[in-house]
C-alpha cells in the first residue's frame, strides 16, 4: 500500500479505535499515529495467523488496522500509567 494510503487507513482506524475505546483520546495526530501502528500490528498478525495480505482501502483493512488499533490502545493504556487520583 502507499503512504497516503496508509494514512488514510490509520485516520480511519484510528478514529473508529478512539470511538471504540472511550477515554481522553490522543487529538486527531494521534489518532493517525494510533491508527496507522495499529494498522501494522494488525496487519502483520493477520498475515502471520490468517495468511491474509492488505492491498488497497477497503473493508477487510479498514478491519483488520481497527482490530490492531484497538489492541494498541489497551496495550498503551495498561502499561501507560497515566495520571491516578487518590
């Protein structure tokens, strides 16, 4: 896929990931930044587990970069720390 593909994608992802998750949010950037490392993650274990290859914008990587968006939201939630109240 190109760049503005990937990043198209990652908007996407990232955006539906924020929607999806609920909390603060990381701003639009962020979103991109969530969106298109979750785009990777997803997309490498879906190649590694499923045999699947993402080519173009469409549906299935759409999918596949929320379901690694979303992974990587929890992830950066469990071991981010983030502010605690007493």
């Amino acid at each position: 896929m190109s760049i503005l593909a990937w990043i198209i994608v990652g908007l996407i992802a990232g955006w539906l990931a924020g929607i999806v998750m609920r909390g603060g949010g990381y701003g639009l950037l962020g979103n991109i930044v969530v969106g298109i490392v979750g785009a990777l993650i997803g997309g490498f274990l879906a190649s590694a587990l499923f045999d699947v290859e993402l080519t173009g914008i469409n549906l299935t990587t759409i999918l596949i970069a929320l379901l690694g968006s979303i992974v990587l939201i929890a992830l950066l939630r469990l071991f981010g720390g983030g502010r605690r109240t007493v």
